[in-house]
C-alpha cells in the first residue's frame, strides 16, 4: 500500500490498493516534504509509544501469575 501511495502524483486517484481487510482507492491532494521542526513531536511521541510497547512485551513475558488459593476468588461474588 505504501509503494503505491508514494507512486502516486498529487491530484491523481490510485488504483485499488489490497491491505489485510480489503481494498483501498486514495486520492492524493497534495505531496511534499515537511520540516523536521513541523514533525518532531510526532517522531518522537511514535518513538516513545514504540518503546512503552516493547517494554510491555518484555515484561509480559517475563512474568507468570500463580493462584495459590483459588478458594479466595470462589468467595468474592458472595460478599
């Protein structure tokens, strides 16, 4: 999808673009290069965001949850 994005020419529709869950036709209004100051912020919120999931992936796989007593979770709705 994203070759055929970039192929396209500002003003054009693209042809029907196949993803996972279907198809997709795009019209590209504009093309451009923009500033590094105008997407820093998001560079670096995609970058943190990136990091916080492989941390949680890191973590979840380190860790295993055991119940000892499962009688304790048997008398929580009775309360």
């Amino acid at each position: 999808m994203k070759k055929g994005l970039l192929a396209a020419k500002p003003g054009t529709v693209t042809e029907p673009l196949r993803h996972d869950n279907g198809y997709y036709i795009f019209r590209v209004e504009s093309a451009g290069i923009q500033p590094y100051e105008q997407v820093r912020d998001d560079i670096y919120k995609l970058l943190q965001d990136a990091r916080l999931a492989e941390w949680q992936a890191r973590t979840r796989s380190q860790t295993s949850v055991q119940f000892n007593n499962e009688a304790f979770f048997q008398n929580l709705g009775k309360q």
